[in-house]
C-alpha cells in the first residue's frame, strides 16, 4: 500500500522549447518556438509549476555569428522536483547540399520542371526548388523592363512571367559621330506576384518589386534591332539558350531524438518516447509540422528511434561548444554547435547545482532536487554557427526542441513505471546508478 500511495503521488511535468536558427542572406532567418505540456497527478503540483525559463535573442544568424540562448528550469510548486532535459532536432537542408543547376522549362510544371511554378506554404520535399534572385534590387539599381513585344524567344507560355530587365544604350561622340553601344541585361522569372502589385508597371511608382518573388535564369541575348533609339529598353532583342536556376530534388530532413519520453506527446494522448516529433500544431503562433507527411519521410520506418549521444564531441562535461546531431547526421558536418553553461559537469566529478549528461539514456540531469521557488543554474548559454558552415547549409532550417521533464523528488519516482523508470524495471547499472545514486542523497 504504501508503494501505491507514493505512485499516487507521483507528478511528471514536462515542456519543449524550439528555436529555428538558420542563416541570413542564402540561408533563413531564425524564428522561434516554444511547447509546454504539464502534467500533474499531485494536489501539491499544479498545471505550469515546472517549466522552462528561456533567455532567447533571435536575430538573423550568419556563420562565424551566435544568440544568446539561456535555458534552465523554474519550480513555482509547493513540492520539490527532480528535472531533467533534452533534445529533438530537425535539420531541414537542401538534398544535394546546395549544389545549383541550370535547365531548360519541360513545360511541364511539375516537381522534375526545372521552372518553377509557386505552390503556397511549400515545403520544397522532393522536388525541384528555384535558386531565388533579388529583382528588387535590379529595378533599384536602374534596369527596366522590356515590353515583351521587343523580344524573341519568349514566345511560348512556357515563359509566360519571365522578365528581360535592361540598362544602358548608346551613346554618339559628339566630335566623331562615333557609336557606341554598353549596356547589361538580366532575366529572371517571377514566380510569385504579390496580389498589391496587380494591375501596376514596375517603376511607376506604385509597383513594388520586393513583394514578389524571382528564379535566377541563364540566357544568350542579342540585339536585333535599335530603333535608332539610344535607350536599350527601347529596342528589339532575340533570346536563346533560356534555362531556370534550381536546387535539384528540394530538401529533405535530418530528423534526431536524442532522449525517450516519458509523457505523452503534444497531442496529449499517447507516450510515443517523443515530445514534438509526430505531431503537428501552432506552439506560440508558430507553425509546426513534425508528421511523417510534413517531415517526408516513409511510413517504414518511421520517424527514427531514441539515439543518445555518444560521441565526445557531443557530450558537454564542462563549459564550452559542443556540437549536435542533426548535421552530422544529414550533412556530414558538425558545425550547428551548443554553447553550454560553466554548470555542467560529467558522471566522474558529480557536484550540488550541477546539470550532467547521461549518455546511457540521452538526458541532461540536475543533480539535486529543485525546490519549491527555486530555478536549476542555465544548461544552455548560446547557439552557435561556426564560420567554416559551407554550401551544404544553403537556405537550411534548423529546429532544437528543447524537452523537460520533472517528477516529485522521491526515491521511488526515479525507478518506478510511474516516473522515471530508470533502470528499466531493473536495479540501474553504469552512470544511470551513479546519478540515482547522486539524486537519492539530496532528498
């Protein structure tokens, strides 16, 4: 019976945090998100009393650059608490790691058409995606627009929405009545127009370009006729050899659970050993899709299993950068890096107000119990982007979900089913034995 009263008593709480950091200028900008599930089965722990506190700077991220990202955990409950922290990760990166190519339109339309053809909210999952130019800023540095009646080779539908920009002309000596001809061209293909735009002419004063969205083309150009005009936007041009700039095949996703869960998942309903991952939803008015369908992955086999991490690199015993899976995983680099607090420690030097790693299970754990009113000392400092990041990080996206839970600061909670179940069902051996060792003491 009294097993059974402590199980009754037991209390498991958890939340996940993710930040997207990705690179500006060829890469994306960062956005943020956070998910908290709590769950209580103790009268002396209510809703949201265990959660994490995030110090979180976003700002675009170049490589060579970092933000600030501070994370521990609060106790605002009356009962004092184990905790303990980890990861899931979505790296979403091109497939052929930023490798550009260039090819004529199918006409098709499809996934395989180098031309590509908007789709709203798209993923770019095995497909071709354009490789994007800014006409923005070429109709800012002077190039206008050539009416389509002064072009060849744009005939076909299959260019409707392709845009011949120009600048320069010609100029005449006035002593020598010499010619001279000096001007530059670009093409590029609007893929995207922005409904604001409708019914406008680029540089009328009304039309703007940085609403909408371009495809970087390549392309042979001569000048057909002059018109005996001086302005280049004024005559006849004959284009050859038109091809659209893509990423072949689009992205893919680098996809890591370095921890199980012990809870149910963010639907609430099922323990899956996985917090975010399998689940879709808005977290803080931000968008989410963590499904097999929105990650494009098969059915077999499956979002991937529980892999802790094992390699030095990766495992933090004392201050400093350290680095994840996801990009090692998916790319074959190791420079997406966590800077990790003076506060940790490793399994050989335990010390009070310490975070450890238990690379036997994935978690990082706080070594004494965290009471009522108190807040663990920061796991998390910064996120770091070395500046060695190649093409391979090209427009890529990258998710760390950084997942809590917390049970009541009972022995029994950290082996028990009810809990933690560390162990397993079985007297816990390696550096899980030493860190229940470690917990138990505090109590």
């Amino acid at each position: 019976m009294k097993k059974n009263n402590k199980k009754k008593k037991l209390m498991a709480a958890a939340a996940a945090l993710a930040l997207i950091a990705a690179i500006s200028g060829t890469f994306a900008w960062i956005t943020a998100q956070d998910q908290r599930i709590n769950r209580a089965e103790s009268a002396a722990v209510s809703d949201n009393s265990v959660t994490v506190k995030e110090t979180w700077e976003p700002k675009p991220l170049v490589p060579g650059t970092e933000a600030t990202k501070e994370v521990a955990v609060s106790n605002t409950g009356t009962a004092s608490v184990f905790v303990r922290v980890s990861y899931e990760e979505v790296l979403k990166h091109l497939d052929k790691l930023g490798a550009e190519k260039y090819g004529a339109t199918t006409g098709t339309g499809d996934k395989a058409d180098p031309k590509y053809k908007d789709v709203a909210n798209d993923s770019g999952l095995g497909k071709h995606m354009p490789i994007n130019t800014n006409g923005d800023q070429a109709y800012k540095d002077g190039f206008v627009q050539v009416p389509a009646g002064q072009i060849t080779g744009l005939t076909t539908p299959d260019h409707d929405d392709v845009k011949l920009l120009v600048k320069g002309g010609k100029t005449i000596d006035a002593v020598t009545g010499a010619e001279k001809i000096n001007y530059e061209a670009k093409l590029m293909h609007e893929y995207f127009s922005h409904p604001d735009n409708s019914g406008y002419v680029p540089g009328d004063g009304t039309y703007d370009a940085s609403k909408n969205k371009y495809q970087s083309m390549k392309f042979n150009i001569a000048v057909t006729t002059e018109n005996s005009k001086l302005d280049a936007k004024d005559w006849n041009f004959a284009l050859t050899n038109i091809e659209y700039g893509y990423y072949e095949d689009g992205y893919k996703n680098s996809v890591v659970n370095w921890a199980a869960s012990s809870l149910t998942d963010a639907d609430g309903t099922t323990v899956t050993g996985r917090a975010l991952l399998g689940t879709t939803g808005v977290r803080y008015s931000v968008d989410y899709d963590y499904t097999l369908a929105g990650l494009g992955l098969p059915a077999s086999p499956g979002l991937p299993g529980v892999t802790p991490a094992t390699v030095g690199d990766q495992i933090p015993t004392a201050t400093g950068k350290k680095g994840v899976q996801a990009d090692t995983n998916g790319l074959g680099k190791s420079e997406i890096r966590i800077g990790y607090s003076a506060d940790v420690t490793d399994v050989a030097t335990l010390g009070n107000d310490k975070w450890v790693y238990n690379k036997d299970d994935g978690w990082f754990y706080y070594t004494v119990p965290v009471k009522s009113g108190e807040t663990t000392k920061n796991l998390l400092e910064k996120l770091v982007f070395e500046s060695t990041m190649g093409a391979e990080y090209t427009n890529a996206s990258y998710d760390l979900v950084v997942k809590m839970e917390a049970v009541q600061a009972n022995a029994d909670a950290l082996i028990d089913s009810a809990g933690w179940h560390l162990g397993g069902g079985s007297t816990p051996t390696g550096d899980t034995l030493t860190i229940v060792t470690k917990l138990k003491a505090g109590i």
